[in-house]
C-alpha cells in the first residue's frame, strides 16, 4: 500500500517512542511510503527550528526516509476546502503520488474523513489496520 505520513507524524517519529516510530516503521516495513519536498522541508523545520534537533542528524533522517520512498510533487489540488495552505500542499502531494491512504495526528484534516478515494486517518487507526492485514 502507497502511504503519505504526514510531518506530525515523522516528527512524533523521530522524537519519541511510541506509535508514530511504529507506525513509520511498518511503513518502511512492509508499505511504499510517498514523500515531497514540502514534506521534507517542514519536517526539517520543525526538528531543526522548533525542536533543536541538530541539522546533521535531520538530514541523515530524511535521507533515510528518501531511500525507498516515492518522490511527489506537491502541485496544489484546488478543492481542497482548509485553513493552512501547507496543509492543502502536503495532501496534494498525498494526491499526486497516488498515496492510498493519508495519516496524520492534525485534527482539521482528521476531520476531513478522505479526499476522493484516498482516507485520511490517524497513527493509531493505520495502526489497528495493519494488524488486521498482516
């Protein structure tokens, strides 16, 4: 399965133990993950900006990301109906690189519910889906 994780998630990934650094785990596992460089530039923001992770060690974690992943583009889909423009960018890309399902910890997009055919979910609902697919 093709899988968007959103910046909340890789950061949560990174920075604690717990569900998110499973769930990409699985993903990397077993799923192809889609990736962009507005995906990448955020979460570099973030762990470098916002949590002082040191730039070095976020390379490394997005290169590693980068290896095996599915490179999209981030070209905005214009009916998407959100506040934050990012936002809008990371599930086009999500969109773009035909990514079959969409996980993140945002609420606004939680609420969503899907964009098309594509479901927008939580860790933990990826999480339980996994299990049940083996």
């Amino acid at each position: 399965m093709k899988v968007f994780l959103d910046t909340n998630v890789l950061v949560s990934a990174i920075t604690t133990r717990g569900l998110c650094a499973d769930v990409v785990r699985k993903v990397l596992l077993s799923h192809k993950l889609v990736v962009s460089t507005i995906l990448f530039e955020e979460t570099r923001s973030v762990l470098a900006e916002k949590i002082g992770v040191p730039a070095h060690l976020v390379d490394q974690f997005i290169s590693f990301l980068s290896h095996d992943a599915e490179l999209s583009t981030p070209d905005p889909v214009h009916s998407i109906d959100i506040r934050d423009d990012n936002d809008i960018l990371m599930l086009s890309s999500a969109l773009n690189g035909a990514a079959e399902v969409f996980v993140t910890g945002d609420k606004e997009l939680l609420e969503l519910g899907c964009i098309g055919k594509m479901p927008i979910i939580s860790p933990r609902e990826f999480w339980e889906r996994s299990k049940l697919m083996g």
